[in-house]
C-alpha cells in the first residue's frame, strides 16, 4: 500500500460516513452518575493528609523557619520545607514558586508542608510551624511595577530585548517586538487616527475542581503520581527534575478533569507531594482549598495597554501600533508576546508595530487562560477598529473585510497565512439576521474578530485491533474537550467500521512515548492525525494478514469500508474479510495487530473568528444584560460538531464573564480580596443569553481531514465584541475590563458631565 499522506485529503473529505456526525460522549454516563474519578477521588492504602503552609504577606524574606514543634507533634510523619529542593536551572521558577526559598513574592506562597494521619493534626502542625519574616513594600500593579522606584521582586531579572541593556535589575523581564513597514509613514497616510489607552483586570479560568493530588514514594524509589493535569508527560519531566530522580521511576496517571482551560498547564503541589511522600514513606494526598486555588495558583495576566491605529476615509488601514504591558505575577512568564502577536493578525497590514513587556509584581503566577494573552490585545485594537468604522461612516464588517487577513498575507508577526478563513467568518456574520435585527432603547450591538496561531507539538498514540473485532486507542493528552470522542470518529472513520466499536482511553506516561500538554488547540489536530496514521498503519497489516490467508502479495490488497479486497480480478476472487474477521484469525497470521505513530507536529493551522453580540445598559444603575450573541469560527472541519459549538459557546461565556464581572482584586496591603466564587462573581446560566454558533469549515491543508483547532480562539473576540456594543448602548467609549456596573455607571456619568 501507498505511504498516506499528511496533506487535505479533499476526495475522502467529500465522503465521511464518520466526521461530522454528533454520537453521545464516551465519559458522558460515568460523569453525570458519579463514577468518574478526579483528581481527588483517588485513595490509596496508608494515605496521609498533606497540607501547605502559606505565607500572609505579599513581599518578605524569610528569615528563618523552625518546624521542630510539628514534627514533634503525635500523627505527623513528615514536613518539609525549602531545604528539602535542591537547586535547579532548569526549572529555577517552577522550584521558587512550589516551596519558597529567600523571600515569599505574594500572598499564598507556599513556605512549608506536613503529612499527618488527619486533616485536623495537618492544620495543628502548621499552627506549631514558626515563619520569622522581614516584611518588604510590595507592588501588584502592572504600571506601577514598570517603574523606576518600584521594589524589586528578583535582584536576577535584567530586562532583555532593550538596547543599551540595563545594568541594574527591575521587574521588566523582557522587552519584545514584532512587525514591519514604515508605521510613521504609514500615520502620515491616515485621514483619521485614534490613539487610546486601556487596561484589563486578571481573571481565573473558573475551573470547578480545584488541584488535587495523590503521591506515593515507594521503597525502591519507584514512585506514582495521580492528579488532574492537562499535561501528565510535563508534571513528570518536572517533577523528576525537581526531586532528582529518574523519569523512568516516576510514572504519571492523569485523572478526569473538572475543567481546566489552561489552569491545569501547571506544576504547583505535585512535587510538594512527592517529597512529603519520599520522606514520610506512605502515599500523600494534597488537594487546594479554592481560597488557595485563587491565592496560590494561576490567573491570567492583567495588562495595561497603547494602541493607535490610522485610516483612510475608504477604509484602509494605513498603520497599526499596540504597546502591550502584561503582569504574569511573581516569575517571568507573562503572555505579552503571544499579545502583541495576536493583536493585529486579523489584517493585512503594510505599516505595523507592536511592542510587548513582561512584567513581574506581587501575585502567583500566571498561567495560559485558553488563548494567552491574545483576549486583553485584541480588544484593545478591535475597540478602536470599531471606533475608526463609526468614525468615518462605514460598517465595522466591511472595515474588517477591507482589510482582512488572506491567503498570502504577511502576518503582522511575520509569517504570512496559508489557507485561513477570517473572511469566510465576517462574510457569515454580515449575513446573519443577527447582524441585521432591530435594537431596543440603550441596546447596542458590538462586532469583533480574534485569532489563534494553533500548533502541534510532541505527540504519541497507539491503536490495537482487539480479538472480538473492537479497537482501542490510547492517547497520551488528557481530554478537556471531548477529545476522546473525536479520537474515536477518526479511527473509525479510517478504519470504516462503527463508532461504537472504538474506545479510547489516556494513557499514563509509561505507556506511551512523550506528549505535550493539551493546550493551544492541538489535540484534535496532533492526536487525530496520530491515530489516523496509527489507523493507516493497522490497515497496512491487516492487509498483509489477508493476503496471507488468500496467499496472494500483500500488494494486491486494498482496504475499503472496514474490509480488506482484492484490488482488482487478477489479484483472484476472494470473499471481502472484514476487520473483525481478519482479527479473529490473528494468533494464526502472525500475531496481534496494532498501529503506532509518534511525531512533533506541525502544519496546524491558524484559527479566526467573529462574534456579534447585542448589550442593554441600564442608565440608572450601569448595569449590563447580554441580550443576544453568536459566535462564527473557522474550524477547519467539526469532527464532532457537538464539542465545536460547545468550545464555541464556552469560549463566548468565559469572555461574558471577563468583560463584565470577572477581576482579582487586591487592596493597598498587596491580598487578594475576592478569593472564592462568592465574591468573584463568575456568570451563572441566568446571566446568559443562548449562544447561536454557525461553523465555517474553510480545511486546514496541513491534515488530512482539513481539521484547525478551535479551543483557544472562541474566547478572544468576546471581550471586544462586548465591549464594543456596550460602547454602543452607553454613548460612551469603555477603555477598562471588567466593565462593572459601577464602572459604567462611572463612565456615563463623566460623559454627561463633559457635554455639559
């Protein structure tokens, strides 16, 4: 048989029997009764309670720490502290943030922990742990950490990317840039210019099952780890590092997930567990309290932010410039480059420059929120694309088409696009009855694009043919967005058999070779095209296995809807065997028939977007109703379009959320004030509309199937689409997120005041 190709397959596309349909979930029973283990599920024989000590200030050295009187204490087996890690270069950051070391950098930074028999003697012990602390000025604030007199969190950080380089240490971590052209020429060009400032607050990705897990040290050193991760390869490599043993001896179980959304691209407790478990000699279960979830784990960024774009009175844009400052917490990290590479790539451009700092303050460190740092630039430049469109008369759809991102286009962070659909995406929403419904009194509607670059990466599945005539698959990326359902479309699609007769499952790390983490839109895209290949491969030699009981070369063999044929009559005429035939028949043509792939993935394709939302504002309190929204997005193509909508509705109620409600807010002691879901005030299904989705299938030519990922781009026009039509419904122009009651309120009143 022919080697498969990589590439679209745009015959085989035009004929799925599989791809596209909508079957039940494979976890939907076990979750909705119960029986679906999380991350805290797990009990093993001898477990012990661990919990963390957490420091209350914000910024401080620690002097010292005595842990005699818990340790002494009856029913606790084990403590450690910042002298049980040794130094790591290659992971310095994940060390310092899991234990703290010379100074805690924010408030709920872990300084000690115990294992003990009872939760109730854990908490005694770390009442019993003494923490001498020298209490340092703090800085929580993005802006304020940039500057010159700000307290320096880490006397390491030299900002990189500025010439001349700096030689005293600061909180800018690196400075980076993008573009090319003339932006000054570009300015010149412009018949209207608007130059506006914005910020957007920090915001948790709303998970509901906080980290847990369960880690056993075993006499030997071999050691287990069970934990609710998004990427279990990853918590092994760090991990073993961190505790100095060999990544052979520690194997990684991934349990179900209770939502992730990037949260869960971490490493904060796990080695923590591991070495209370290596010192105490028994199993250790740690799981966060949600006070700790929001003090100690990671949000993502706040920012603050520039942008200035120029156009013609036909609508060119003639010049694009975003500054883009994000706060990433207490260690280097902060998605400002993933920002100011974002925030411009819906256009066609041929002056643009964007420039992005990563900024360290006083907050636990950030982690990916789906598309890092893509939402808070993106709505700074499409608020003032809407603002330009309003300016000059013209339709804020055909402004973006005017100058929309192509095929062939260079990109505004360098490469150009391959096949993408943007276009295809704003010509829907134009000719949506959305678009064109009628508005009531202080309603507005808002319109925005948004983006995601995608990608690949490390990837690594197995397919085996079972006797009875069943498959089973078994992936390496946790699934946090139906992926095993998709996996199982794909292998029976390729195969040509039921999608019942598939299963599959996650693998833990001794099993399968590495994978990345499930994060960035890969998994359909990298773990599909492994199990395709894996499928083609099982294929190959089921065909091998039925020319050797026709006893004709394997050459003359095809494979066509589940069945193994001569390919044509003088290949000899043979009865068509089936996949569960052939597997029958196995043990006596060589033995059990399986598939393996294993690659770094590329070609994944970009991702584009367009939401269109309708806001009501009441002018007497400011407070915000979202009244109707749809979401169009590029999939490439839905392989199961029951998970599409649902990434895509997600995506648009996360941002509901971030827009108008959602923020960390911390007082002028540097602690975080709303550490829990009451007072960090989440949407609720009331606070809803339904939320229409049209899929644009415009095939990814880098799979075979045409399939793009559509996790992380769902949730990157929102913040401006809503932004841009409660601008509408308030008549005043809204520059800060959330955009909270009091805020409008605020604006609106400042607005009256001014046009008086």
């Amino acid at each position: 048989m022919e080697s498969p190709s990589a590439k679209f397959d745009a015959e085989k596309a035009s004929s799925f029997k599989v791809v596209g349909t909508r079957p039940a979930r494979p976890d939907g029973m076990d979750k909705v009764t119960g029986r679906a283990r999380f991350g805290a599920d797990m009990v093993m024989p001898g477990q012990l309670v661990g919990l963390i000590l957490r420091s209350p200030h914000p910024h401080a050295v620690i002097k010292s720490i005595d842990s005699s009187a818990a340790e002494a204490l009856s029913g606790v087996k084990a403590v450690v502290t910042r002298d049980d890690f040794a130094p790591n270069d290659d992971h310095a950051d994940v060390l310092y943030n899991i234990m703290a070391r010379e100074k805690a950098l924010y408030e709920g930074h872990a300084v000690a922990a115990v294992a003990a028999t009872s939760r109730a003697i854990a908490r005694k012990a770390l009442k019993l742990i003494k923490v001498d602390y020298d209490i340092l000025p703090h800085v929580t604030d993005v802006d304020e950490a940039m500057s010159p007199d700000a307290p320096v969190l880490h006397d390491s950080i030299i900002t990189k990317g500025v010439s001349p380089t700096p030689t005293k240490p600061s909180n800018v971590v690196a400075r980076s840039e993008f573009g090319h052209g003339d932006i000054d020429a570009g300015f010149a060009q412009a018949d209207e210019i608007i130059e506006r400032s914005f910020k957007t607050a920090a915001t948790h990705q709303g998970y509901i099952e906080p980290h847990a897990c369960v880690a056993n040290v075993g006499a030997d050193g071999m050691s287990e780890l069970w934990c609710c991760t998004q990427g279990h390869f990853h918590v092994r490599q760090v991990c073993a590092s961190l505790l100095g043993i060999d990544v052979s001896r520690l194997r990684v179980t991934a349990s179900e997930i209770g939502g992730g959304f990037g949260g869960k691209t971490t490493v904060f407790i796990e080695p923590v567990a591991l070495a209370l478990s290596r010192k105490a000699g028994r199993p250790v279960k740690i799981a966060m309290t949600r006070d700790e979830v929001f003090k100690a784990s990671g949000p993502t960024a706040s920012s603050s932010m520039n942008v200035k774009i120029g156009v013609t009175k036909d609508g060119r844009i003639t010049a694009g410039y975003g500054e883009f400052r994000y706060q990433g917490g207490a260690f280097a990290g902060a998605p400002a480059d993933f920002g100011a590479m974002s925030a411009f790539a819906c256009y066609a451009l041929d002056n643009v420059k964007t420039e992005a700092y990563d900024v360290v303050t006083n907050r636990p460190k950030g982690a990916a929120y789906r598309a890092p740092g893509a939402p808070m630039s993106v709505y700074a430049v499409e608020s003032v694309i809407d603002e330009l469109a309003a300016r000059i008369g013209m339709d804020p759809i055909d402004l973006r088409l005017k100058n929309a991102a192509k095929e062939g286009a260079r990109s505004s962070y360098g490469p150009k696009f391959g096949s993408c659909g943007l276009v295809e995406t704003l010509e829907a929403a134009k000719a949506h009855p959305h678009y064109s419904a009628p508005l009531g009194p202080n309603q507005g509607r808002g319109v925005a694009s948004g983006f995601w670059f995608n990608f690949g990466g490390e990837t690594c599945s197995n397919l085996n043919i079972n006797a009875d005539g069943t498959v089973t698959i078994a992936v390496g990326t946790p699934d946090i967005g139906g992926s095993r359902a998709s996996m199982c479309i794909m292998a029976a699609e390729e195969l040509g058999i039921p999608y019942d007769r598939v299963r599959a499952i996650v693998a833990d790390t001794s099993a399968l070779g590495y994978n990345d983490t499930t994060e960035g839109s890969r998994v359909t895209f990298s773990s599909g095209m492994a199990v395709i290949k894996a499928s083609q491969q099982a294929i190959t030699e089921m065909c091998k296995r039925a020319a050797l009981m026709w006893d004709i070369p394997a050459e003359a063999v095809t494979w066509e809807d589940g069945y193994a044929k001569p390919s044509g009559p003088n290949a000899g005429d043979f009865e068509p065997l089936s996949l569960a035939e052939i597997a029958a028949t196995a043990g006596k043509t060589g033995g059990p028939i399986a598939g393996h792939h294993e690659y770094n993935a590329d070609g994944a394709g970009v991702s584009f977007g367009t939401h269109i939302v309708d806001t009501e504002v009441d002018p007497e309190t400011g407070k915000v109703d979202i009244i109707r929204y749809t979401v169009i997005q590029d999939a490439g193509k839905a392989i199961h379009p029951d998970y599409v909508e649902g990434q895509f509705q997600g995506g648009a109620a996360q941002g509901i959320g971030w827009a108008l409600n959602e923020e960390y807010i911390y007082g002028d002691d540097g602690k975080l004030q709303n550490a829990g879901f009451l007072d960090y005030r989440m949407p609720v299904a009331s606070d809803l509309p339904m939320i229409d989705t049209v899929i644009v299938e415009v095939p990814n030519p880098g799979h075979p199937y045409g399939v793009r990922g559509v996790g992380e781009t769902g949730i990157v026009p929102p913040l401006a689409a809503i932004a841009n039509g409660v601008s509408a419904a308030a008549g005043v122009r809204m520059t800060e997120l959330p955009m909270s009651p009091p805020r409008v309120l605020k604006a609106i009143d400042t607005a009256k005041i001014a046009a008086e």
